[in-house]
C-alpha cells in the first residue's frame, strides 16, 4: 500500500493538462515540419521537370524561397521543442507548488508570477503566428487542389481536346508576369500536362501538403491548451500565494498569543508563590 499510495502521489504531481498540450505540439510539428520538407523537396523536383513556357530558375526568385523555408522548417522545429519543454517544466514547477500545502516557493514570489505572465503572453504569440502560417499553408494546398483536379480532367478517356487545360505559374506567384503578350508565358498545356499528372510526385505532394497543413492546425490547438493551462496556473498560484501569507500571519499570531498565554500563567505562578 506504500508503494500504491507513492505512486498516486506522483501522478497527481504530474500537470496532465500541460502534457496533454506538449503531445499535440510535437506531433502537429513532427506532422508539419516532417511533411513539409518533403513536400517542398517534392515540390522542387517537379518544377525541374515540367516544361514551363519561359520558367527559369535565374529569372525566378523560386530557388532562393524553396531554400529559405527549408532553414525556417529547421528554425521551427528547434523553437517549438524548446517552447513545449519550457512550458512543461513550468506546469511541473506549479502543479508541485499548488499541492504543496500553502507552502511559498519559487513560483508564487513576484518573480514566479511575472514568468508566469510572459510564458501566457508567448504562447499566445505563437498561437497567432502558427494561424498565419496555416493562412500560408492554404496557399500550396490550393494550387496542389488546383493541380490534382486538372491533373484529373486531362487523364481521363472523355477528354478530347486537352491543349486548353492549363496550369498558369504566373497567376501562382512562382513566375514574374510577362509583359511581351505571349499567351504562353508561365503556362503548361497539353501534353506537357500530361507528362506532369503521370509523375507520382504530383499525388505525394498534394497529400504532403494537406498534412502539413493538419499538422499546422495541431500546433494552434496544442498552443490553446498551453495558454488555458498557463492561466489556470497562475490563478492558482497566485491564490496559494495569498493563502500562503495569510497561514504564515495566521501562524504568527498564534504564536503570539501563545506566548502571551504562557506569559500570564507564569506571573500567575509567581503570584501565587508569594
């Protein structure tokens, strides 16, 4: 019964609710930088090969942006790790100081408090950042939707006349627009459309995307949790904070007159003595 009761102790010592956040912040960023990364190599291989009317990469600032969200994916990663376990460590730290009995600790000092505020303030930061970044990720997912569907359309055996189904570059801002009027420009017609749908890269990519995208959403809802936990929290603690001084007057003043108590019996003594 010992070890039972040891055991239960432990695990109400565990913040459940800050757990709980910290698991779906690692999948949804596992899901988005994982997924993400392959989806943008992907992405990349598919532009090499398509036969795009006048797509250079050295007329095209597309190479640079594929490289710069991969550096953002690593940047990502490594902030949202170092963020979750932050924030965990500081669940710990006031789950222990809320069953602690009243007692004053690290977390319920001026100090404490004002960490407490600024962890609030970042997670909700961050929440609103990763909601930008699904209002980017809708943008891929889109074009890949776009892709697919025409993609479907050329390969199937109705389609008679499939040189007007194009995809148009410049209309998804990986191409600068073409002021010489040709009608071509940043377009893929016809058969090099075809020859683009039969790469299995086209259905890797789209799917990548939308999981990225999921992934995106997870972290916005890992990024609530952290900040309801982190406002429950500090009502807590600042309530223990409170208690906490009221028990150590309360103590004081017992002592006090306990003291005085002792006081008058021991001159009562004396009294009596003479």
């Amino acid at each position: 019964m010992a070890c039972f009761d040891k055991c239960l102790k432990c695990l109400s010592l565990v913040p459940w609710g800050t757990l709980i956040a910290t698991v779906i912040c690692w999948a949804g960023t596992a899901l988005f930088c994982g997924t993400g990364h392959e989806a943008l190599t992907y992405s990349y291989q598919l532009l090499n090969s398509a036969n795009i009317t006048g797509f250079s990469w050295n007329t095209t600032q597309a190479d640079e942006a594929f490289q710069s969200f991969k550096y953002a994916i690593y940047g990502i990663a490594s902030y949202m790790f170092l963020l979750s376990v932050v924030l965990f460590v500081d669940g710990v730290l006031s789950t222990r100081t809320i069953k602690s009995d009243y007692e004053e600790s690290c977390k319920t000092s001026v100090c404490g408090l004002c960490v407490g505020i600024f962890y609030t303030v970042i997670a909700y930061v961050t929440g609103i950042a990763w909601l930008v970044m699904i209002c980017f990720m809708v943008l891929p997912v889109y074009f890949m939707v776009v892709v697919y569907s025409q993609c479907i359309y050329v390969e199937q055996p109705t389609t008679t006349n499939s040189d007007f189904v194009c995809l148009d570059f410049v209309q998804s801002g990986l191409m600068h627009p073409d002021y010489s009027g040709s009608k071509d420009y940043g377009r893929l017609c016809g058969d090099d459309l075809k020859d683009l749908c039969k790469q299995p890269e086209v259905v890797m990519t789209y799917q990548l995307f939308i999981i990225a995208l999921v992934g995106a959403a997870l972290v916005v809802l890992s990024m609530k949790q952290y900040a309801m936990c982190l406002t429950a929290n500090f009502a807590y603690v600042k309530m223990t904070r409170k208690l906490a001084v009221y028990e150590d007057a309360k103590y004081k003043e017992e002592m006090e007159l306990n003291d005085i108590i002792n006081t008058a019996r021991s001159n009562e003594r004396l009294t009596y003595k003479y």
